[in-house]
C-alpha cells in the first residue's frame, strides 16, 4: 500500500477540528467553505493547496505544519493511538492549565526513576 499525504493531512484535520469540538459544518462556516468539500478534504479525496492548508490551520488555532506531521515512523500503533489521544485532549487546555499537567508530568516521571 502507498503513503497517501492526503489522507494523512486530511486526518491530521479531522483530528485538530474534534479537538477544538468544531463540526464540519461549523469549521467550514469558517473557513467560508462548504461542509462537503471539508468532508473530502478530510477524507483524503482531493488535493489541497498551501494556501487552504494555512486557512485551516489558522482557523484552528495552530501551526500549519502539524498538520504535515504523520505517525509513519511510529511502529507500534496502539503507542501512537494513545499518544495521539493525549495530543487532542491537552489541545483542549489553556496555558496555565498545560503548565500544570506538565509540572504533574515532570513529577510523574522523577518518580520512575527512583
């Protein structure tokens, strides 16, 4: 099977707009698109420019660039479920509250190695 760029942009999408609890639709309101042209984005269907890429990753509050990463590296997929699970939710935290659970992180792991 080939590496597909766009199913892995368009995931990265579905999963940066969950994690700001935006519908489609209301991303697309947005974006000023409509919502299907989202859905085949995030589908992997069709190709996107740079242009619209930045468009969306500002609409969702974040560097374009996340949304170029993928987890080909990581071998073991259930390690990058769980960590792509961890992404989402601390997407979700104002400032302050991510210094706390990195402060509680940081701890968590001082103490592994005792």
């Amino acid at each position: 099977m080939s590496h597909n760029v766009n199913n892995d942009v368009g995931k990265m999408i579905r999963k940066y707009r969950r994690a700001r609890n935006y519908t489609q639709e209301e991303l697309g309101e947005i974006l000023q698109i409509d919502q299907s042209y989202l859905g085949r984005i995030e589908r992997g269907e069709i190709n996107i420019t740079l242009d619209t890429l930045t468009k969306i990753a500002k609409a969702l509050g974040i560097n374009p660039a996340l949304l170029l990463e993928t987890k080909q590296n990581v071998s073991d997929q259930s390690r990058a479920k769980i960590l792509e699970k961890i992404d989402s939710q601390l997407l979700t935290l104002n400032t302050s509250e991510l210094m706390i659970v990195h402060n509680m992180l940081r701890e968590v792991l001082q103490l592994k190695k005792i």
